[in-house]
C-alpha cells in the first residue's frame, strides 16, 4: 500500500447488527476504511457506483436481490473492484455460483477477524492492480493506439484450472466438456492444453490442428489479439478456440513464466479460458494455478487418487491458496463403493 493509503470496503448486509459487527472488526485495522453500508443487493449497487471501493464484503440472502445476483451487476459496471462474499452456508453450490459472478473469496458467518482482514488485503491488492490497469488501458485507447480487436478486451475473464494429482481420474474429459458447456453466444471461450509432453485435449475433440503453443510462447511478451487468434483453432461444432500442446520433444521449449503470462492475456480476449493439466506439478502447471480464479480438483474413490488429493490440498494451503477458489470433484462415482463423496470431504476438511 502506498503510504496512508487505506483500502476502502463497503459492507452489504440487509441486518444492521450484522453490519455494525462488521464495521467493529475492522476499526483497528489501519490498512482498511469502511466507507459505505448497504442493506440490499440494490442499493449496494447504486452504493458501489458513487463511493467506489475497493473491496465489497457481501452477504448472499438479501430480500430483493441477492448477493451473487449484485456481485455479477457490480462486476459489471466496475469490474475492478472485488467482492467478497458473506455467507452462514458454506455451500458448494453458492461458492461455485459466487466465483462465476465474479466474486474474489468466499467466507462463512461469522468470520474470523484474521480471515476477513486477510481476505480484504488480498482483495484490496487485487482492485488496485485492475483498477491500474484498467485506466492504462484507456490511456491507450483514447490515445488512438490500441485498434481492431484490441479494443475489445474483456478484462474480466476467468481462468479455471482443471487439475488431478493422479492420472487417469479423468480430468481431460471434464475439461473438454466443461470448456463446451460454458461456451454461448454470449461467451467466448478457450481450452489450453498445458500437458505440455503428452496432452490429448486436440484428439478428444477430433483436431489436428498445426498451430501450438510454440507458436505463441516465445512471442509472450509481444502479444495482441490478432496473433493469438491467428493461432487459436476453433473447434467447428462447439466454436472454443482450442491451444494445443506441442510434440513432446518440443515441450520443454515453453517456461512457466511464459505461460503465465500468456494466460494472463487470454483472461482479457475470453470469458473463460479452461486448461488442462497434466498429474505433475511442473513449472507450467504452478503458474497456471497461480493465474487461476478457480481449480476444479478431480478425485475417484481409488485410495490413491485421495491421498494424492490430500498432498496436494496441504500444498494448497502452504500456497495460500483459499480453500473456496477449489471446486472439489468426484468423478467416476460409484455408490456400491463405501468410500463416500461425504467421508472424503470430511477427511479432507474440503466438500465434495
């Protein structure tokens, strides 16, 4: 934080106790200022607009529109500013809806004052980095600079990593087919291949395309729409552009940091971007995660598979990586199998 600089939270409660308590937790905290309260979806939206916080603690359950529905139109307008979201349900359902309206972090009621304070800060770097870049960006544009499809960028994409600890849970299936599911009229969406040595995201959908991520690694640092629209593949029955892997020879050719950054960039061209991963962790794998907004984690019922799920999710937390960006998945489930999705989620500390 620059010198004296606070950052500014709005609380959205419809409960004026609630909100109260809110505001008493973070009044000894010298890096943040409450600036604003609401007590509807509504009104935390017109509120939003004229004080322009940083960050937005938000409840879900609020009587004329809720939390997930506000989050998605505060987004919207001011896609810099970031929502954390409030809630006494710690409901997978409501933490995958909230991140696909483009909330930050996901919280329980009532909160720890370590884990509230700890998930504004990082909200709070998160919003000033967008917001500066949000205003270089128009700075270019209005300098005449940018043009064609470089003034279209999104820049409020998600990148979801989808990822196993252990081969053959079927991760690339999910991948493929949740890259379909989410692509509309309305959304534009690419499937990245980051089994760099042996990835079969080109062969699950039926494409021998000649351009790879070869083509753009080396060129990270000089990118533009128009070049990687001219690698990109579209698969031609579901319209994802598809980035496949390179031959196995030739993956050690494309660093993590150059990954990385090239996500980074996609997350400005598409509303989604899906990358398949291979079951290691290389350095292309870590800054993938790094860059995501969500890691979609697949397990089976198989004993290994779980232990794996268990290193990685101690990994995770040593990472700081929050426990709400993972959406914890069983795949292949059986029910005659006594491990069940709820003993595993319990074990785990992470819901199936």
């Amino acid at each position: 934080m620059p010198s004296g600089e606070k950052y500014k939270v709005l609380i959205v409660d419809d409960i004026a106790e609630t909100r109260e308590n809110l505001k008493r937790m973070l009044l000894f905290d010298q890096s943040i200022e409450v600036v604003g309260t609401a007590r509807t979806g509504k009104e935390a939206i017109e509120v939003s607009t004229q004080v322009k916080p940083d960050v937005v603690l938000m409840d879900i359950n609020m009587p004329d529109m809720d939390g997930i529905a506000a989050t998605e139109a505060i987004r919207k307008k001011t896609p810099w500013i970031q929502i954390v979201i409030l809630s006494v349900q710690s409901d997978a359902n409501y933490m995958r809806r909230a991140m696909l309206a483009g909330a930050r972090d996901f919280l329980t009621k009532p909160p720890m004052i370590d884990d509230l304070t700890g998930a504004i800060r990082r909200a709070g770097v998160m919003a000033q980095e967008e917001r500066t870049k949000a205003s270089q960006t128009f700075t270019t544009s209005a300098s005449g600079v940018t043009t064609g499809p470089g003034s279209q960028l999104i820049d409020r994409g998600k990148i979801l990593v989808v990822y196993s600890p252990k081969g053959g849970t079927g991760a690339t299936t999910i991948a493929v087919n949740l890259a379909i599911a989410l692509k509309t009229d309305e959304n534009k969406v690419a499937l990245v291949d980051a089994n760099l040595q042996f990835g079969d995201v080109a062969v699950f959908l039926n494409e021998q395309g000649k351009n790879t991520i070869l083509d753009l690694a080396p060129r990270v640092d000089e990118l533009d729409p128009d070049v990687i629209d001219g690698v990109m593949v579209e698969h031609p029955t579901s319209h994802i552009q598809v980035l496949a892997a390179p031959r196995p020879e030739n993956a050690e050719q494309v660093s993590g940091e150059q990954f990385g950054k090239l996500l980074g960039f996609m997350k400005k061209m598409y509303d989604y971007t899906i990358v398949d991963t291979p079951s290691y962790l290389t350095d292309v794998v870590l800054a993938s995660i790094e860059v995501a907004d969500g890691i979609v984690l697949v397990t089976t019922q198989e004993i290994p598979a779980i232990k794996n799920i268990n290193l990685f999710l101690n990994l995770a937390d040593l990472l700081k990586i929050s426990r709400s960006q993972i959406f914890f998945i069983m795949n292949k489930y059986d029910k005659r199998i006594a491990i069940t999705p709820e003993k595993v989620g319990e074990s785990l500390r992470q819901e199936i």
